[in-house]
C-alpha cells in the first residue's frame, strides 16, 4: 500500500478504561465519517479515514485531525466537511473549525 497524501482521523469516543462519554458518537460522528468518505470519493483525494478513541475534546465534539497537516477540527458537521475538504483542497486550513 503506498502511503496517502493525507490520514484523517474522526473520533468516535471509545475509552480503554472507564465509562465513555460519547459527545463525539452521540453528536453523529460515524454518519460524518460516512459523508467524509464520500466527498473523498467524488473529489478523488488521496485519503483515508480511521474513527479514533476518544481525542479528549469532547467540549468542541465531534473532532477530526488531518494528517500529516496536523490539523485539529471541532464541531464538525456535514456542511463542516465541504468547507474543511474545500480548504485541504487549496492547501490551507479552514480557519472557522480550527481548534489547534
């Protein structure tokens, strides 16, 4: 497998230890990461999607990181991801979900 251009990664709030809180699951992060595949898909980006444990930003959930860009989003939503893949597109981050 050649490695991608980017590795983008959707919380889906799994805990190893402990009672999960599930802001990122319960606010719908396995649809978005359904949405993320497909706008990939339709745009032809290099990419892979992962849902992750829990990214510990539950106060700004659901969260995804770009890779290698190391590009942290919160409060992403379907509308979100257009604007965010729209930014990745251009070589810039999308300013309004940035949260690190």
């Amino acid at each position: 497998m050649q490695k991608p251009t980017y590795h983008i990664l959707v919380c889906n709030s799994f805990r190893m230890a402990g009672a999960p809180q599930g802001v990122c699951r319960t606010k719908g992060s396995g649809s978005l990461m359904q949405t993320l595949e497909e706008e990939i898909l339709d745009r032809g980006l290099d990419a892979v999607v992962s849902a992750t444990g829990c990214l510990k930003v539950c106060d700004r959930g659901p969260a995804m990181v770009v890779y290698p860009q190391n590009l942290w989003y919160g409060n992403v939503t379907g509308d979100a991801i257009t604007e965010i893949l729209d930014a990745l597109e251009a070589g810039e981050p999308c300013a309004k979900y940035l949260i690190a």
